[in-house]
C-alpha cells in the first residue's frame, strides 16, 4: 500500500519505452508492462515484439522492478476506446488499488520523474480511502510534433495529460473525471514524430482512429518544417485549434530535448498551477 507503481501499455511501439523506462526506473516501485498476449492491437491488427527487447528487460531490470502482465486486451466486439479503457482498468487492478497509479504510454517520457514522486508521496492521505477522494493527478506534455535535421516541432504550449490516479475508473482513455490536482512537471510526448508509415500505423490502431480525419491531417503533417511551420496554425488531430501553434526545439535525444525544454521555458509558471488547482478545488466543492 502506498506505492508508487507505474504501468506501460505495450504494443507496437514497445522500442520507445528503452527512452520511456529508464527516466522513471529509479523512484517508481514497480513497473508493469502490458502486453496482449496474442499481440493484437485494440482494433485488431497483429504485431510483433522483438525477442531482443525481453533481453534488453531483462538486462535493464537490475533491481528486479519490472513486471510482464500478458492477458487478452482486444476484444473484438469493443471499439479501440472500450478496449482501451478495459486495458488500463485491469492493469491497475494488477498494479494495486491503495498505490498511487500511474500510467504511461511508450512515447512519453518523464523529464523529472523524482519531482512527481515527491508529489504524490505528499499527498498519500488520497490513499486511505480513493472510492471517497478519487483524485486524477495531471503533469504537463511537451508534444513532439514532427521530428527534423537537427531538431523538433513541438506544439508551443505543454499540456495536461492525467497521468495518475487514487481510484481507476476509468472513462475515456486515462480520463476519470474527477477532481483532477495539477502538478508543474514535464513529460515529452513523441505523439506524432514517426516515420509516414508507423504514424499510418498508429492513427489505424490507437483509441482515437475513429475521431481523425486521416488524408487531412497527414497532408498537413507532411507539408510542414522549419521554415513554413510558424506560418500555419490548428495542428490537433481531433480538434485542430487545440494546438494553434508549434515552436522549434534543438536537440534530437530525450536528454537534448529535455535541456531544450527548460531553456525555451516550457514549463507553466507557479501562478498559473496555483490557479489551475484552485479552480479545481472550488469546482468540487460541493460535489
């Protein structure tokens, strides 16, 4: 009870978590990987893991941390978001009501993990009863956009992202709607910066394939750079205006990145989270 216990969706993206893992091995309890046991996407479509990647695991788990949770995730007669949702409810299960769950994906990476940590273990009275104080707790992503020569786009402005909770229930994605209590940390999201063909991939078999407009956004995706990107506006791929804006980052590595991060100032000011949590608070008030 009390514990910190991280859990990664797996599938065909499972390379990334050699960036995703390592950024939150030391301070995260357990780490749970999820995986399809007949490695199937939530809509569907077969993939493979590398045998390589179990022995990078195996190498990389000096601690012995890492727990491999292989169960039935795709259900044919569910959408890729029922599927979802079913998947993240019952790896929490695995990982533990009464610990601070926290939930990644492979494309994100922590740029403190250390600081949200000592968050969460400051609030540990969330823990004793969470059906009665369900809390979802919200770092902040830097959205990677489209990867260039020598740098990123990145959509200009982080934002909120639910990546822990007291109490799992689940109802879009990692969305509770509940309480949500923020916390000023940063993780980079690789989100869109793929080759044409995994962003295809992704775009096909993610929770979220019936709510894009495919040709339209890859058109767009392809058509910016560096030189055209502070032209455009409306990146998102559900609602476009939702990202206005990119910005260029140096830096191609998560640690190059991550300096980039904190030298364009990224992060969201201590006003702004004071504000963002009081509004929270006054809007449950009474509920």
């Amino acid at each position: 009870m009390g514990k910190i216990q991280v859990g990664f969706l797996v599938s065909y993206d499972f390379n990334l978590l050699k960036n995703a893992i390592p950024r939150v091995y030391k301070d995260a309890d357990t780490i749970f990987l999820a995986i399809d046991k007949n490695r199937m996407t939530w809509n569907g479509a077969p993939f493979t893991i590398d045998d390589s990647f179990f022995e990078w695991i195996k190498a990389f788990d000096t601690d012995g941390k890492i727990v491999i949770y292989e169960d039935d995730f795709y259900v044919p007669e569910l959408s890729t978001m029922e599927c979802e949702v079913r998947e993240r409810k019952m790896l929490s299960d695995k990982m533990g009501i009464g610990n601070w769950l926290v939930q990644l994906d492979a494309d994100e990476y922590f740029i403190d993990f250390k600081s949200f940590v000592d968050f969460l273990k400051s609030k540990k009275h969330l823990l004793k009863n969470p059906e009665k104080t369900p809390v979802e707790v919200s770092p902040f992503l830097v959205n990677i956009y489209k990867k260039l020569e020598g740098g990123v786009l990145v959509v200009d402005k982080a934002t909120k992202i639910r990546a822990a909770t007291n109490y799992p229930d689940y109802k879009v994605g990692r969305k509770t709607k509940h309480k949500t209590v923020y916390h000023n940390s940063l993780i980079l999201h690789e989100c869109l910066s793929r080759t044409r063909e995994e962003l295809e991939f992704k775009l096909d078999n993610w929770g979220h394939d019936v709510d894009i407009n495919k040709k339209e956004f890859l058109e767009k995706w392809e058509s910016v750079n560096e030189t055209n990107y502070n032209t455009m506006q409306d990146f998102f791929y559900l609602e476009p205006s939702s990202w206005k804006n990119l910005k260029y980052l140096k830096g191609i590595t998560v640690e190059e990145l991550s300096k980039s991060v904190k030298d364009e100032g990224m992060y969201h000011s201590a006003l702004y989270v004071f504000f963002k949590n009081f509004g929270q608070s006054f809007k449950y008030l009474f509920k």
